[in-house]
C-alpha cells in the first residue's frame, strides 16, 4: 500500500487460508501459528494485517487480538459470467 498517516511505511499482511483438520482441532495448532505469524509481521515492521474470518473462525482470531474493520468503503464485485 502506499504510505499514509495509518501506514507510515506502507507494509501490510493478508492472511489468505487457514485450515485445521478437524481432529487436530481445540489443541491451540490454529492460535499458534497465527502467533508466529504476527511475531513475525511485527519483525517485519508491518503496519498491520487483515484476514477475513469464517464463523468457526472467528472466536480464535478474536481471542488473539484481531478486531473487527472499519470499513468506511462498501464492497463491491461485478461478476463477468452472471
């Protein structure tokens, strides 16, 4: 992104899958990992990072720190073959 008042140097993360199979599930695999990836975000001195969270999801990243956007955009997608 370009730099802004909100991201001084511009760098930002998007988390894009993150899936546990279910019998691995409950054992804090999924809190872990995101663990290290945010140490790692923070070496990397990223401003901040995104994921959009399903409702299993969700609980966990909120456990961890993530918090919900301010979206001052709404949205939008055109689909080509509709």
């Amino acid at each position: 992104m370009p730099p802004s008042p909100k991201f001084p140097n511009g760098l930002t993360g998007e988390v894009l899958n993150v899936y546990t199979k279910p019998e691995y599930r409950g054992r804090g695999i999924c809190t872990k990992l995101m663990n290290m990836l945010l140490d790692s975000a923070k070496e990397h001195k990223l401003c901040r990072v995104d994921l959009s969270a399903t409702e299993a999801g969700y609980p966990v990243y909120k456990k961890i720190g993530f918090k919900e956007k301010d979206n001052t955009y709404i949205e939008m997608r055109y689909n080509i073959n509709e």
